[in-house]
C-alpha cells in the first residue's frame, strides 16, 4: 500500500492511498472462491457453478466491494497511525493512472480543529442569588389560591372572570360542521380559551339564556377549513358562577400534594419547592454566561462537515415542526420537493454557535477525562422517577436502554463542565428577587 497525506486550507487533508493489482485481484479470488461454495444456480450442483461462470456474473460486484473495504481499512490504519482526528467521513474519488498497475484512491476530509481553551480565571460571571422573603412566600400562595378557585353558581349576568357553562351549536351559512357544537362546556370569561367573539357573546347572559351570536375565525386558525370565516353560534346558558379563593387549610394543602393540616409543614413545602426552582434556573443562567465566556474567549476553527451536518439537523427538526403542523403542501403539485433551499443566515449562524459550543465542551471533557459521575446521574433520574407512581419502574426503564441512560449522563457531564469552569472564575454574586429570576409560573399545577 501506498499512502502520500497532504495538508490543504485550513482543517483540510487530502490522502492518496495507492492500492497494488495484485493485492486486489488476491482478495477478489478469495472472494469469488468462499461465494462459489454457496452459489446457486439452475442446471448446476450447488458449489459445483463454474469459477468463470461465478466471476463473470458476481465479479463486477466483488470487485467494488473489495476496492471500498480496502480504502475503508488502509484509511483507518493511516489516521491511527498518524494520530489523526477527522471530523467527518472522507469524499473518495478514484484518479488512476494510465497504465499503472496500483489503483489510485484520493481521500479528501476534514480534521477536528485543536482548541485552546483559555485561561478560567479570565472569565467574569454573575452569580444569581435568590433569597426566598416572607412576602415570595405570601405571594406564591396567593397565586396558589388563584390556580384552586371554587365556583358558586350565581343569579346575575355573567361577568369578566366569572366561569360560564354552556351549550352551543355553530353553523357557516346553514350548515353544520365539524367541532361547532359543544354541551356542558365550561370556560372563564377573559381567560381567551374560547375565541374572543365567543367569549363576549357569553358576557352580560344569565343562566337559562339563549341567544345567537356571530363569532369570527382568525385567518391564522388551526382548523384550515375555518380560517377567515364567520359562524353563526346558538348559545344556551347553563350556569354563570364566580369564582372564590378556597380556605387555606388541609383540603387545600392535600389539592396541592401536601398531606398535612399544619400551615407551618405546608409553608416549609412550598419554601422548599421555590427553592428548587431557584436553584434551577440560576443554574441555567448561570451555564448560560459559562458557554457564552467560552465562545468569546476561546478561537475555535469550525469544520465545513460538522456545520453542514448541525445545520441539515436543525433544518430536518424544523420540517417536521412544519410537516406536524401543517401538511398540506405536500398535495401542491406546485412544491418542488427535490429543490435545495438556501441555508438561512441565521441558521448558519446558530449552527455554527452550537458547533464551536460542543468542540469546546468536548475539548474540556478529553482534557480533564471527566466522566458523567454515576451517582448524580442516578439522583437525576430518580429525581424525575417521583413525579410517577411507580418510581422504580421509571428508574429500571432508564437503566434498561443505553441512548436514554446517555442522555441523561451527557446532561450531568455538562453540569460538571460548567462546575469545573465556575470554580476556576471570576465569580461576583448578583442579588436578584424571586420574581425577577424565577416569575409568576414557578410552580405549575
């Protein structure tokens, strides 16, 4: 074999392997010999198919697949040899020369750029710091109250806020269809889960009403059938209630998870829980500024194979987002389905962002050997095994598969990494209130 590598622009190499006739007509025979043996063939014992009857009908194919397995093998043996890191497989084109007697291959590829990660104690971060007041804690079981109302019918016309049950039937321009009719349905006026001409038909009715009112549908609606269109609803009025903030006692405390009839225990509770929420998301924050720091401090030359790749990743992830929303371009005679489509420049961009991220990351992870620590990848997962009722079955189900064990250690090795770079930082505390960093939603019910 002979090999000639060769540094072209940037990250890119080119490697010619030269193969002998001889080495390659060696490894057809022994090819066609153990294909023979179990060629089959009308008018032939098995095995018995004549050498040149087997070469002249599976000789072509052989051949190509020797001359693929032998660039495969005398590429793999030169890129360990060397050292060598590619960052995609190789473009391999065939240049013979006239008359030789060695098959000339030429391997163009890509390495994996060398990173030098900077100095850590270059790096200024701030640290989010949440403490949890009185007044969070007051305002978080407020919102509590709020997301657990009870609802008492009322004799009086419905009003912003109050929840409304209704009957209703919809027909564009006579007809029924599909979705238009509903009985016992219940929605809170203001609240936008109805369409707003609905919404403000309801308001001012009292209970055992009728009434018809017109409701238009957005152009944008998701039922395409119906964009743009105005039904005509028959609405009944079943009940109009309004709503009260239930008492925070045990029946309350037991709605929200908590099996106790102490305000004390239930405070500690939902203290603990704001905690965690603190806690995550200041950590993504603060991963956030880590990787941003690295990316500015850090010169990493991207590989056109691993950008390419990134970017038809993120562009086949956003078809399908389109394809599951919305496929009825796939009927339109008109959409050229085969055309390739310019790469978005801010796709590009983000592609490239991502790249450079997981180079750097991966640079960090070889250097230092870290590995994902085994017990806080099982306390991750039994973390997120208690929300179901079976725990231990969740906990199995993780184990049982490798991909979804990796995705959960790749999370805990880039906790690590960033735990890693936070130490080695100029670290400055920010003092932040809860609903600045956290908000409104912190606990979802």
């Amino acid at each position: 074999m002979q090999v000639e590598l060769e540094t072209l622009e940037g990250l890119e190499r080119k490697l010619t392997i030269g193969l002998p006739a001889a080495q390659i007509q060696g490894e057809v025979d022994q090819r066609l010999q153990r294909a023979a043996a179990n060629v089959r063939m009308d008018g032939f014992r098995p095995g018995k198919v004549p050498m040149r009857v087997v070469r002249q009908r599976y000789g072509d194919g052989i051949r190509q697949e020797v001359l693929a397995d032998l660039v495969q093998k005398s590429f793999q043996e030169v890129i360990e040899e060397k050292k060598i890191r590619p960052a995609g497989a190789p473009s391999v084109l065939r240049d013979d020369e006239e008359g030789s007697d060695v098959a000339r291959f030429v391997c163009t590829f890509e390495i994996m750029p060398q990173v030098e990660l900077p100095d850590f104690s270059k790096l200024k971060l701030e640290k989010p710091v949440c403490p949890i007041t009185d007044a969070d804690l007051e305002v978080m079981i407020g919102q509590l109250r709020e997301r657990r109302p009870d609802w008492s019918p009322v004799d009086r016309e419905a009003a912003d806020g109050d929840q409304v049950k209704a009957d209703f039937e919809g027909r564009i321009d006579g007809e029924a269809f599909p979705g238009g009719t509903g009985e016992g349905i219940e929605f809170v006026i203001g609240a936008g889960t109805m369409l707003p001409d609905f919404e403000a038909g309801a308001k001012g009715a009292k209970a055992g009403e009728e009434k018809v009112i017109p409701v238009s549908f957005p152009e944008d609606y998701q039922a395409k059938e119906l964009a743009g269109k105005t039904a005509e609803f028959t609405i009944k009025i079943v009940e109009v209630a309004e709503k009260a903030l239930p008492e925070v006692n045990a029946d309350f405390f037991k709605a929200w998870g908590v099996d106790t009839d102490d305000l004390e225990t239930f405070h500690a509770e939902v203290r603990d829980t704001m905690q965690q929420e603190v806690a995550r998301v200041a950590g993504d924050k603060l991963k956030v500024q880590v990787l941003d720091r690295l990316l500015e401090h850090t010169e990493v030359p991207v590989p056109e194979s691993l950008l390419t790749a990134e970017i038809k990743r993120q562009t086949q992830q956003a078809h399908q987002h389109d394809h599951d929303h919305d496929h009825e371009h796939c009927d339109d005679p008109t959409h050229n389905h085969g055309a390739e489509e310019a790469v978005d420049p801010e796709v590009r961009a983000a592609a490239e962002k991502r790249v450079r991220t997981g180079l750097i990351l991966m640079e960090l992870v070889q250097s230092r050997g870290l590995k994902a620590d085994p017990a806080r990848v099982r306390a991750r997962i039994e973390q997120m095994a208690r929300s179901y009722g079976q725990p231990e079955q969740i906990v199995n189900w993780y184990y049982s598969d490798e991909k979804r064990l990796a995705e959960v250690e790749s999370a805990v090795l880039e906790e690590q990494v960033v735990e890693l770079v936070v130490e080695g930082a100029s670290v400055t505390e920010q003092t932040i209130s809860y609903e600045e960093l956290v908000g409104a939603a912190a606990i979802s019910g």
